[in-house]
C-alpha cells in the first residue's frame, strides 16, 4: 500500500513513459480487461512510444471491451504482447487517432487486419485495396472496408514504415480502389444504365496527383460515350445517373460515417456545368474556352475508374493542350493573378495556423512546382507528373530548379505534408490548421518524433521550414536564370538560353533578351559585388515582375547598381536592411517619375532602408526651410544657392513619391495603407510643405545676390488654389500671388523695381534647365489676370480688391494662405482678404448665379477636345473641380458664420460643414470618396508617364500601372475605369442637388 502523500512507482513510470494524466491510466490499468498484462514492462514501453500515451492506453481498453467474449480477448492480449509489429502498429494508431479508435471499438475483430507482416504488406497499391474492399456489397459494408484499409495505411505510417510520399499515394490508391468498388455498386443498381454507355472517371488534384491525404475531397472530371448503336443523349443521362450515383456512395453519411465528398467542380463550366460530357465536348471546352487555371489543374488528370480505354484517350487527347498553356495569349497576366496569394480571404485569426493557404504554406510550393511545369514542360516530357515531390527532382534534374533550392523544398515539403496528415488522422477531419491546445501540439509533435520537449520542437521546426517555403518560393523562379546567365560552376545543370527567356515571358517581361542582358551584367564574376547581386536579384526580380512594368524595374534597378555598384554602402543596404531591397524594387517598376528623380541623384536609395538615413517619412516645413536656408548661406551665388535648393527638392520628391508607392502598394513588413484619403493628405502637406520651402530658400538667394539681406520693401508670397489648400500633386505649378510693402523712407518706385527683380530672377533660376526638375511659378491667379502688375503693394491689393473685385476672385482667395517672405506682410494680407471670401450675410443670388456660371463655362470651354468627360479626373462629372466648387461655395456662403470652414483645405471645409449641418453625412462622404480617388489618378498618372494629366492613359501598360497603384491586381483595368465612373456619377448627383438647384 501506498502511504498517504506519497505517489506510487506506477504514478511514477507512467509519467516517465510519457502519460499526462498518470492518475487516469492507472486506474485504466487497473480494468479487470488487463489484469493479465498491467504488469508487463513490455506494454508499458509500447505505449510510451506512441504519439499520445494515455489516448492509447484508452483506447486498448476499450478495444479490449468490446471483444465478444474472453477467449478473444485472450487471443488479442497474447498477440499484442508477443507480437511486435501488431503492436507496434495497433498502440500507434490508437496513440494517434481517435477516430481509428473508435471504428475499431465498434468493429472488434479488424484489429488483425493489422497482424500480417510480409514484404508485400509494406507497400500496398491497387489491387491489394480492392481486394480488401472486394467483400462490400452496399454503402455501409463500403465505408467499412474501407476503413479497415486506411487502418493499414495508419499503422504503417505513424510506424515509419512508410514515409509521407508513400502514404500519400497509398492514399490516393486506396481512393482508386474505392471509386472503383463504388462505381461497380451504382452499375449493379442499375444494369440498364450500365449497358447504355462507357463512362471513365478521372481522378484530379491531390487524388491525381497520387499524394492524397487522410481526409479530402477527391476531385474528379466525368468522361462519358454512348456504346456502339446507343442513342448518344440517352447514353449520357444514363452516364450522368451512374456518375450522381457513385458521388452519393461515397459522399453520403450513414450510420458508418462518409468516405468523403467526390467534387466534380473542376469539370468544364464548374457546377453549372453537365455532370458527364463526351470527350469531343471536353476537348471544345479546352481548346476554346478554358482558362489557364484549368490547365494547371489538368496536370493532375489521371483515370482511375471506369472504362479504361475512354480514360486513357481522354488523357491523350488534353495532355498536349495542358503543355501548350504557357502559349495562350493571356498567361502571362492569369499567372499574375494566380501568384498573387489570396491570404485575404483566410480568416484573420486563421492565417498564422495555416498549413495550406498561409505564407509559407504547401499551396506555396504546389503553385511554384506547377507553374515551372507549364513553363518548361512543352520541350521537356521529363517534367510531365501529376506528383509534386517527382516533379520538383525532374526540376532539379533539369536544371530548372537549383539543387539546393530542391532538396530545401522537398524536406520543408514533406514535414509540412506530414503535420497535415497526422492534423487529420486525429479525428479524421478535413483540416489544414495547426491546433492551439497544448495536448493537441503535444500530440502532434510526438507523432513527428520529437520527443524531449514536443510543443516547443514543433512550433520551431514548422516556423523553420515554413520560413524556407516562403524565403524560395520566388527565388525558385529567378536563381536559375542567375546561373543560366552567370556561367559559374563549371558542369551544373543549368537552364537553356530558350529555357530562360521562356521562363522570363511566362513572368511578365516583355523584352526577355534585354532583361537576360540586365541579368548577365548585374551578375556575372567571381567580385564580391556579382556575388551580393546573385543573392539579391532572385527577390528583386519576383518583385518587378509582381509589378505592371517588370522590364522597366529591371532596367532601373540596372541603372542605379551601375551609378552605385562601387559605393560600399549600396549592395550593404539593400542586404542587410529589411525594407530597402523590396522599397527600391516597387519604386523602380511603378512608373517613371521616382525612377527618374532617383537617377539624377542615385545616393537617394538611402533614403529607402529602415536606418538613420531618414527613412520615408515626410519632413516638416520648418525642417526643410530650416535646410534650404542653411544650403543658400554655403553657396557663392544665386546661382549655385537655388541649384542646392532644386536639389533639396528633387531629393524631397522621390522620398514623397517613394512613401507614396509603398503605402498603395504594400511590402512584406508594411500592409497597403488602408485610407487612401490619409495617402492623398500626406503628399499634398508634403509637396506644399516642399514647395514653400523651395520658394523660401530661392527668395533668400535672390535677395542676397541683388541687395544683402534687405529688400527696400517688404515682400511676401501668398499660396493660391492647390498650393494654399496643401493639395499640390506631383506635377503641380505653384500658384501664388506677390505682394510687397516699402520700407519706411525707401522710393516707392525703386521698391517697386526691386520686387518685380525678385519675382522676375526666381521665376529664371526655378527653371533652368538642370538635372532638377523645375519649379513653375503661376501668377495668373492676380487682380486683372495677366493684365495685371505681377507685384502689388498691399495699399494697392486694398485699393483694388474694395473697388473692383470679381466674384471669381473672392472665389480665387478662399485658397489664399501665406507661404513665404515677411510674415507680417503676409499675416496682413490675409486679414485683408478674409472679409472678402468669408462676406458678412454670405453672397446674394446674383454672386451665386455668377459663380454657376463660370463653373457651367469651364466645363463647355476649358475641357480637351476628344477627353472623354466622364473620366477626367479634374473638369469632368463629379471631378475635382465639382467638388472644390461645391465645397467652396458653402464658404463663402457660410464661412462667416461658421468659424470651421475658414480653411484652405478641401477635405477639411468638406467635414466642417459636414458638421454644421450644411450637407448630409452621405453626401459629405460621397463627395470626400470622389475628391480622393481624383485626386489619387492624378498622382498616379504623373507617377506612371512622368508627366502631369487628368486623364487615365490609353497605353494598356501605362493603365495596368495606375490600376496597381490604385489597388486593382493584374487584368482589373476595366474594373478601375467603372469604379471611377460609379464614384463621380455619385458625386455628380450631390454636386447638382448642392451646386446646381
């Protein structure tokens, strides 16, 4: 007896063999059913190399339970302890799977289907499973044996016996043979039927692909013929009856469970499509209609069932299609879409834990694997097999795939494969996620071996192994190419000069000679520098070809390592700095106009890391005045001073393009920026902020070249339209308006002369002509237009504004906001216009009808001729200009009154009156959406051709770009172009209730 307090040596070994609850298998050893091995090491040691020690010992009770009468229960016991291999595999499957437990609680005698060990039981295939399921006769009796089999294939593979690769095709065997047995029950219910057709089953996906797992659905096509002298029409009904048939025998529960569901979907049409179709048919569908998608499913297509003959033509018949995929005029962009994962439609808290679909996950290498198939297999019959693991070696073998890529992929694929499969043995679900509870990680990592700390071991060595699926999956299409240009490794299977521009095409490059070219000199030579190259370029080049233009990425990415290549810290940054390498890749394939700014000064790529380099955050005004100041005081000159100054800004436009790209865009470590509104305010503060310090830095330079540092007058420069309000995109001019004051005691006359030099000299330094880009200066916005003086004294702005004003420019100075200069003068100016664009009672009817007015005319007059209105992101429907005059007339109708719209911004006007009533919240949100989107084509079309336009590009390359940019993937051109049209035709219709009644 055990004294109180104290654990007896059987608590003690139980957990030292592993048992989580000693305190429960003593008592189940303590079952009258045991009582004859309780004491036997032997058992005890058995069970403790099972997966899960007390699901063993739990289920070997109740096995021992439901044996018939003791004489069985004898015959089980004696075998179990001086047979090992039934022992090992039957305490292995009930250590595993509570579902294998449970069909053999409830069928006590199938436990010697585990007892035989011959050499041919190691290895089981068709025919052995047929006859294990030859005895059924109905759906019940079917489900049985069919169980009884896949305990065979159980016991040997938590045995080790067999490996995740043979399982799998045991697997799929096993479903052969089940198809099979299941067609011949639906024939036998229905002879007539039978007579009347021949009807092949094909089995697709993993099932083709002899790599099932434990529990799916298996994929199947229907291929059907009238016998000779039957009525066609007649035959297939009775074909499509055989085949419904067969799917509800092995799909419908009874009181033994399912099988598993048999999914025709892949079939042509899907499930709108018939059930069974002739093979002439199949092959119409296919050579007209398929997309790419069904032909990399067709790679798996395999007869298992049915009429062999019809089977095997059927295969020969599409198997030549399937290798000419890569040739169809669409697969470059379906294999775009294909690659790009469609992780947002995994459930948020599922994404970690999934096996399949998740980054890094079995999808990954099963795409990647594929997609080279199609590519290289039209000249190369080595690679036709439906099985990923045998493909990925004729890859490798090939030269298609590097070795050492290969063989990572293969041991990250087969672990993955068998957490998959021991996952799904447990309970003999479908499931592709990782469990959460502690027993279940427990479990599982025991199943695979690890034993000295299970849950720690597996979570290591998945992350490990999803790491290496994610880290190769895009540098398995690009290192090849690398070594097929590189010429290293003398007697290295390496790809053909065909093979790589195949490869090149297939990824979006149109011009593979010059990007095989790009590729050569980038990567060639022993120097360290061709060596860092060769690391990075097989994830670059994922990169540009994820892009609308990979060629263009490619080229620029040349471009820059050439003006670069010999700077130590360049390759330095885009290897050992996470961000930099995948920032550099977006910006160089999303357009021309941040490629080009960054070519005119290539040490801007430091801008692009994640370091001290000043990263891509935006700068304040302060900052940049602060610098541009700083540059004009170093220089000797005018000259020299605004060159520094064009430079801060040219430096300052691609870090704003940059952020700009990778927040539409996205990168691994930062997802695209959710509100596009918050994308389109940070570049319109950071291009304003950028130009007023620009004009700041110039007016300071000019000054000191001509006078000192004192003007004879005060001058001050006022922001207009897109410049006051911080909206300037990246092609903008900078509207202003000069004004200036003499100084006490100086000639009005010479003031006069000083401030127009001023004006004149910035407006002359800002554009010439230099590796900058210039600066326009818009003054057309004054009293009396271009009639008018280009500078005016604040008497003489009072003087004109209090007689002669118009209402477009009281409109005109809602936008007005001091930009640079004396910050009094400026300070005034503004005190002196805020009467005019915010009057006391608002505008009388005829100021109204006036503004109408010029609104109706711009839109008849100032629109291109051929633009088509209603996608023109400024002057068409429901475009900027709608917007802003809608917005801007409740200011100067209201703007007295209600302190919130006395702004200069747009979106912020737009809120406040949202906030005081004037306008719905609907409407207030459907014009904030259109304003946005305009304003985000605007950008994205100056981005793309480097050059400012209000309309989309005709160039379908140049559209696929603004598209990405935007958020549509590859082919959804048309889709942007009618989201644009749908916004604007909403916001016109508030534009007309608001502006127009």
């Amino acid at each position: 007896m055990t004294a109180p307090g104290r654990r007896s040596s059987t608590f003690t070994r139980l957990l030292r063999h592993g048992f989580t609850d000693p305190s429960a298998a003593e008592r189940l050893l303590d079952a009258v059913e045991l009582a004859a091995v309780r004491d036997d090491p032997v058992l005890l040691e058995a069970l403790g190399a099972t997966a899960d020690p007390d699901l063993a010992l739990h289920g070997l009770v109740r096995l021992l339970e439901a044996q018939p009468d003791p004489t069985a229960r004898r015959e089980l016991l004696d075998t179990l302890i001086a047979a090992k291999p039934l022992r090992d595999r039957l305490l292995g499957v009930l250590g595993a799977s509570e579902a294998l437990a449970d069909h053999l609680a409830r069928h006590a005698g199938d436990w010697r289907a585990l007892v035989t060990y011959e050499p041919r039981d190691l290895h089981r295939g068709v025919e052995d499973f047929e006859r294990g399921l030859a005895e059924a006769d109905d759906p019940v009796s079917l489900r049985v044996a069919y169980r009884r089999c896949l305990l065979s294939i159980a016991a040997r593979d938590v045995c080790g016996t067999i490996d995740v690769a043979e399982t799998a095709a045991e697997l799929a065997d096993l479903a052969t043979a089940t198809l099979r047995a299941a067609l011949a029950l639906a024939e036998a219910a229905a002879p007539e039927d039978a007579a009347l057709c021949r009807l092949a089953v094909i089995a697709m996906g993993k099932c083709g692909g002899h790599e099932l797992n434990y529990v799916s659905d298996v994929d199947v096509i229907f291929v059907g013929e009238a016998v000779e002298g039957a009525d066609e029409p007649r035959a297939l009904r009775a074909a499509t009856a055989l085949a419904s048939h067969l799917m509800r025998i092995c799909s419908e529960t009874t009181v033994e469970g399912s099988i598993w569901p048999v999914d025709a979907n892949l079939r042509p049409e899907g499930r709108n499509g018939p059930l069974v179709r002739t093979l002439s048919s199949h092959l119409a569908y296919y050579q007209r209609w398929a997309k790419t998608w069904e032909f990399q499913a067709l790679l798996k297509a395999r007869p298992v069932a049915g009429d062999p003959g019809l089977g095997a033509e059927y295969v020969a018949a599409l198997q030549p299609l399937v290798w000419q995929a890569a040739d169809r005029e669409n697969f470059v962009p379906d294999v775009q879409k294909m690659r790009r994962r469609v992780v947002e439609n995994i459930p948020a808290a599922e994404v970690d834990r999934q096996l399949k679909l998740g980054p890094g996950g079995l999808r990954d290498v099963e795409f990647a694997v594929q997609l080279l198939q199609l590519v290289h297999g039209r000249a190369d019959t080595s690679l036709h097999s439906g099985t990923t693991l045998d493909a990925l070696e004729a890859l490798a073998a090939g030269g298609y795939v590097g070795r050492a890529d290969a063989a990572q992929l293969d041991e990250a694929y087969r672990f993955l494969r068998s957490m998959e499969h021991r996952i799904q043995l447990h309970r003999l679900r479908r499931t592709h996620l990782v469990p959460e509870d502690e027993a279940d990680l427990r479990r599982l990592g025991r199943s695979l071996g690890l034993r000295t700390d299970p849950v720690a071991g597996l979570l290591r060595a998945w992350k490990r192994h999803a790491s290496v699926v994610r880290r190769l999956h895009e540098k398995l299409f690009y290192r090849p190419l690398l070594d097929a240009v590189a010429q290293l490794a003398p007697g290295e299977a390496r790809l053909s000069a065909e093979a790589a521009r195949e490869r090149m095409v297939a990824l979006g490059y149109a011009d593979p000679a010059a990007a095989l070219r790009h590729l050569e000199a980038l990567a060639s030579g022993v120097t360290r520098k061709a060596a860092i190259q060769r690391t990075l370029l097989p994830v670059l080049l994922g990169w540009f070809a994820d892009s609308a233009d990979p060629d263009a990425g490619l080229l620029n990415f040349r471009k820059v390592s050439d003006a670069l290549g010999k700077t130590p810290w360049y390759l330095r940054l885009l290897r050992d700095e996470g961000a930099a390498a995948e920032n550099l890749a977006r910006v160089l394939s999303a357009g021309r106009l941040a490629p080009d700014l960054l070519m005119r000064a290539p040490e801007a790529v430091a801008l692009l890391g994640d370091g001290n380099a000043g990263g891509l955050a935006p700068r304040g005004r302060a900052q940049l005045e602060q610098e541009t100041l700083a540059a004009v005081r170093r220089a000797d000159g005018a000259v020299q001073a605004v060159a520094a100054v064009r430079g801060v800004r040219r430096r300052e436009l691609f870090r704003t393009a940059a952020a700009d790209i990778v927040g539409s865009y996205g990168t691994e470590a930062q997802p695209v920026e959710a509100d596009q509104g918050a994308l389109v305010d940070r570049v319109g503060a950071a291009v304003s902020d950028l130009t007023a310090a620009t004009l700041a830095g110039t007016l300071r330079a000019v000054v000191r070249e001509g006078r000192g540092d004192t003007l004879p007058t005060r001058f001050a420069i006022i922001g207009m339209g897109r410049f006051g309000g911080h909206e300037l995109g990246y092609g903008s001019d900078a509207d202003v308006l000069f004004v200036h004051e003499p100084r006490d005691g100086a000639d009005e006359r010479e003031a006069a002369d000083a401030a127009n030099k001023v004006v004149s000299e910035m407006r002359r330094l800002l554009q010439v002509p230099s590796a900058d880009p210039p600066l326009l200066i818009d003054a057309d916005l004054r009293p009396e237009g271009k009639s008018g003086p280009l500078v005016r004294t604040l008497k003489s702005y009072e003087a004109y504004y209090r007689r002669w004003s118009l209402v477009w420019e009281r409109h005109a100075l809602l936008r007005a906001e001091f930009v640079a200069g004396d910050e009094d003068l400026g300070r005034r100016f503004i005190e002196l216009v805020d009467p005019l664009r915010y009057p006391a009672g608002g505008l009388d009817d005829d100021a109204v009808r006036e503004i109408r007015r010029l609104k109706a005319r711009m839109e008849s007059e100032r629109l291109p001729r051929g633009a088509d209105p209603k996608l023109h992101a400024k002057l068409g429907p429901g475009g900027l200009s709608d917007v802003e005059w809608t917005v801007q007339l409740m200011q100067l109708r209201h703007g007295h009154e209600e302190a919130g719209l006395r702004t200069t911004r747009t979106r912020a006007a737009l809120a406040a009156a949202c906030e005081a009533g004037l306008i719905s919240t609907e409407n207030a949100t459907t014009l904030d959406e259109a304003w946005v989107l305009a304003t985000r084509v605007r950008n994205a079309v100056m981005l793309v051709r480097g050059r400012a336009g209000d309309t989309f590009p005709t160039d379908p390359r140049e559209l696929a770009a603004v598209g990405r940019y935007l958020g549509h993937g590859p082919g959804h051109a048309g889709d942007m172009l009618d989201e644009y049209r749908r916004t604007a035709r909403r916001a016109r219709a508030v534009v007309d209730e608001l502006f127009y009644a």
